[in-house]
C-alpha cells in the first residue's frame, strides 16, 4: 500500500521518535519518515505535526522537525531548540554574505567579483591601449578561476564597472564625472533600463587608464600580497591597492542579510587634491573639515548635490544623509531633465506624474544628448498660482534625500565589519600605499647592489684577466682564485659565490679590457642607491605624478 492510504500515526515526542527509528530494521528513508510521523496530515492536524528534513545547516543528518514544540532531534542524540539553531544559521548566513560577497573592502573598496574582474582583465592584458576584447572572455576566465558563480551576475557586475549608459543608439550616453574602470564598447543599456545591457556575446571591454594607474601601478601591485584560489589551483590578490581611495572615487553599494553599505562618489580631482594635502603632513592634527569640505559629490547619473558634506562624515564614523536634485532647467512652461539623481526613477516611468503634467517626453538626440522635456498642461500654464504650484510640484519630485552607510570589511587581521569616516578610510589607505612603497623600495635597493656586485666582479675580473686565465691550468680553479683574488680592495666579499660571479663576466668584456666605463656605471648605481634610500615623502611622490 501506498503512504496516502495508511492511518496517520499520532504525534510523538521527538526523543521517542528518534529512539524508535533507531531501533528498527527499516531504512531511514524520506518516505519512510515522512509516513512514520504523519507529517501527510499536517496540514488538518498540525498540532504536533512534523516536517522531515534530511539534514541541517551545521551537517549534521536529523530526523524530525516538530513545528509547534521547536526542536530539533538528530540522529546522533542532540536535541536543539529551532528557534536558536534559525538564529544562529541566519546570522553565519548573513555574515558570511557581508564579509565574502556585498560589502566593500578597505583596502581597495571593491567587492570580491569586483576584484577578480579587475585582475582576470589584468591577466589578459587587456590595458587601455589594447584593443577591445569579448565580455564572454572575462567573464569566463572570472568565473573559471577565481569566482565559481552565476555568470549573469559576474556580467552585471562588469557592466556595473563600465558606467556608460546608452540611449537608442550606442553613441549616445550619459557620461558622469566618475572614474570607470572597465572602457566599455557596445549597448549597455538606457538610464531606465541599466540592466539591460546587450547580450554578452555582443559587448567588448578593456580596462580603463584610470584602472591602471590606480589598481595596478607597477611600483604598488606587484608587492600586494596573494592568497590561493577557490579550487587552490592558482593564487589571486588578497586586494588590489589603490594609489588614490578607489571607494571615494566610484562609490560603493552593498546589500546582505540584516545590513547595507552605502558610499557617495566623488570628484577624483578633489580628492586628489585631498590625498595630497594628507600626505604633506599625515597626523592626527590634520584639519578634515576645512580639507573635507572640498570634496564635490558626484553621481553616476548626472545629479547635482544641493548640500554640503555633514560633519559626521568628515570626524567620526556615523551615518549622514545628502540632498540630491536632478540636472534641470526651466524654459517657460516647460522642465527639461539633463541629468537624475539617485533615489529617483527616470521621468520617463513614474507612476505619478505632478498633477497638471500633460506629457513626459524623451527627446534626446546625438546634438542634445540625454534630455527629458516635462510639459504643464494647458489650463495650468494659464494660471500663475496653479503654474507656480505646479512648478514647486516638479521640483520637489525631481529632488531626494539619500542616507549613507558606510562600512567596510576590515583587510588585515580579522574579517570584520567597520563603521568608516572620512579620517579611518584616509588613513587606511595611506598606511597601506606607504607599507607597500617601502616594499617596492626595498626591492628596488636590492636590485641595484645586485647590479652594483656584478659590475664591480666585472671590473676585478678585467683587472685580473691574466690571473683568472691562468687557473685554467690548477688543479682546483675556483679554489685557487678565491684564495689569491683581492676581493677587499674591490669591496665585496670574499666567498664562493664571488668567484662564480667574477667567472661569470661576458667573455666579450674580457677581451674588450677596458674599466672606465664599468667603474662609470658602478659610481651611477652607487648614486642611485643613494637617492632611492634618501627618498622621503614615497605616497606624496607617487600621487602627484598621477595623472588623471
């Protein structure tokens, strides 16, 4: 007989259950627990009544689930309380979606798919220069080798990236005062459609000048550190440092479980200005609010901040919200929209126009480019107090207010959350920048004694051509020329790996015998040495050699 056909049994406690299943021969199968329970009548008699779950977040296998007592009996003898188990699932679930996919990082402000487009572009040598290359191949290299996941939403995110939305036709968009770092060729979608970009396999991309002097500046990238992969088959930057804030630059939106986080863009020029006067003089005595207060907002879509920077952003950690407007003009009767604010759907699609509007209008073009004509109707346009009204009314549709939450995921030491302002993210990213110039120093230095050594092995090995022409005949060369070679008198040490380098020299600077010139490059090494080990001021340098 079927499960349907026989008698529901009556609720039991769950420890009683569990005993009973573990003494019987049948097999513990879902079916089985779904008929011994009588979970088929839960329905018209849920008092007591069951759910089978084959097994639990924390992987362990159990057996019942009561609805109405909240436990959870397994097979292993544990009882937990539902209630508990949900919240403590919930709360690792919406950790782990914070820390490992939402929320921006420190040190690069830029979320993990984010990163690993950046660097499978990086590894394609897709530069600014270079010419356009598929969507569908990052995308598949992202998803190949550092970000297993839905390619939908790796190609949204690369699009997300590029920030160049288009209209009716590709060559004519929106452009924003923003910095993209993916240089994006094709459809990418309308400002009211910014989803619906063209499908991957139409669309080309390459990274953008901006991406390369800030992600991947040859004195900063190569010493940021690397960690293994999802897979462990290859390694990928632990985070990509920036030579400029990248999330004050771009921006940053993340949403998880329980939280958000929410950065404003701004001007980059102002905040280069900003990094510049910071690094002159980087100490708590550093004046934020009279610095801060330069930064310009900036938004992807063309809207103008009305408001000044709050003081909360510029001196702790809190939350602060700014007043945005969209880019408008008044032309008589009429409002022509140039530009939208965040917070506020495209003209175009509200679902309640301003009463007394008569007709909202796409009118751009390649001359005009992005362009929203908003029209009164004609009785309103006749009355002064109705046309004013209906003016505020525009207005005040046209124009909002947006809460900003800015946090982070920590970088070094502890994944963690952090409430960020303007000093810690500022300080973070000129502690981090400065850590690895000293790195990029330190391997510089090494890299000019290297040569140093080598030209002077090359001047002792022309001095002494004919001692070293005349080991060829010992019995033990090598041992011979460490023990009569006057390796002092050069400065270096004598070793084993001294003759090797002194044996190594060009048989062609042998034969040429001439010194001048490898003493020549030995005092120019020495003085570059010397200034590279006396260079102060390594972030204040670097930056203002940026050209943006």
């Amino acid at each position: 007989s079927t499960i349907s056909t026989r008698p529901a049994l009556k609720p039991k406690p769950a420890i009683q259950c569990m005993l009973e299943a573990m003494n019987t021969d049948r097999p513990v199968s879902r079916a089985w627990m779904t008929y011994s329970t009588g979970a088929t009548n839960m329905k018209e008699n849920s008092s007591g009544s069951v759910m089978p779950v084959k097994k639990g977040p924390c992987k362990r296998p159990f057996l019942f689930v009561f609805a109405l007592s909240g436990e959870i009996a397994y097979l292993d003898g544990a009882v937990m309380n539902l209630l508990e188990h949900g919240r403590r699932s919930l709360s690792l679930y919406g950790a782990h979606t914070q820390l490992s996919r939402a929320f921006p990082w420190e040190a690069d402000g830029l979320a993990p798919v984010h990163r690993r487009i950046l660097y499978a572009m990086y590894q394609l040598e897709m530069w600014s220069d270079a010419k356009y290359r598929k969507s569908a191949v990052v995308v598949g290299h992202t998803l190949g080798n550092f970000h297993p996941h839905s390619d939908a939403a790796c190609y949204e995110s690369l699009c997300q990236m590029a920030w160049q939305f288009s209209r009716k036709k590709p060559n004519l968009t929106l452009r924003h005062s923003a910095n993209p770092s993916v240089d994006f060729q094709g459809n990418l979608g309308g400002v009211c459609e910014p989803k619906k970009a063209a499908a991957i396999r139409y669309t080309e991309v390459r990274l953008t000048k901006f991406a390369e002097q800030v992600f991947f500046h040859p004195d900063v990238f190569p010493h940021v550190p690397h960690v293994p992969n999802y897979d462990a088959s290859t390694t990928e930057p632990e985070y990509l440092a920036n030579t400029l804030p990248n999330l004050l630059c771009n921006g940053n939106i993340g949403i998880a479980v329980g939280r958000a986080s929410k950065w404003p863009s701004f001007d980059v020029n102002t905040i280069h200005e900003l990094c510049c006067k910071f690094a002159e003089n980087p100490s708590d005595s550093f004046d934020w609010i009279t610095h801060g207060k330069k930064l310009k907002p900036v938004n992807r879509y063309g809207g103008k901040c009305v408001s000044d920077i709050p003081t909360e952003f510029l001196t702790s950690n809190q939350d602060f919200s700014l007043n945005w407007k969209c880019d408008f003009e008044w032309d008589g009767n009429s409002c022509y929209v140039r530009g939208i604010a965040p917070g506020i759907t495209l003209p175009t699609s509200w679902l309640r126009p301003p009463k007394g509007t008569h007709s909202i209008a796409d009118e751009s073009s390649e001359a005009e480019g992005f362009l929203i004509c908003i029209r009164c109707e004609p009785e309103v346009a006749k009355d002064p107090q109705q046309l004013a009204k209906w003016k505020v009314a525009v207005e005040k549709a046209l124009s909002s207010r947006e809460t900003y939450q800015t946090r982070v995921v920590s970088s070094f030491g502890d994944r963690q959350i952090l409430n960020f302002g303007l000093p810690d993210l500022i300080w973070s990213w000129y502690e981090t920048l400065d850590a690895l110039l000293e790195t990029n120093r330190a391997a510089k230095l090494a890299d000019i004694l290297a040569k140093r050594d080598r030209r002077i092995f090359n001047v002792l090995a022309v001095d002494h051509f004919d001692t070293i022409m005349a080991s060829r005949d010992k019995n033990k060369p090598r041992e011979w020329l460490l023990s009569v070679l006057p390796f002092e008198q050069y400065g270096v040490a004598r070793s084993m790996d001294s003759v090797k380098a002194v044996v190594a020299t060009p048989l062609s600077t042998l034969l040429a015998g001439e010194v001048d010139p490898l003493k020549a490059e030995v005092a120019r090494l020495e003085a570059e040495h010397a200034t590279v080990s006396c260079a102060k001021h390594l972030v204040l340098s670097l930056v203002t050699a940026l050209k943006l």
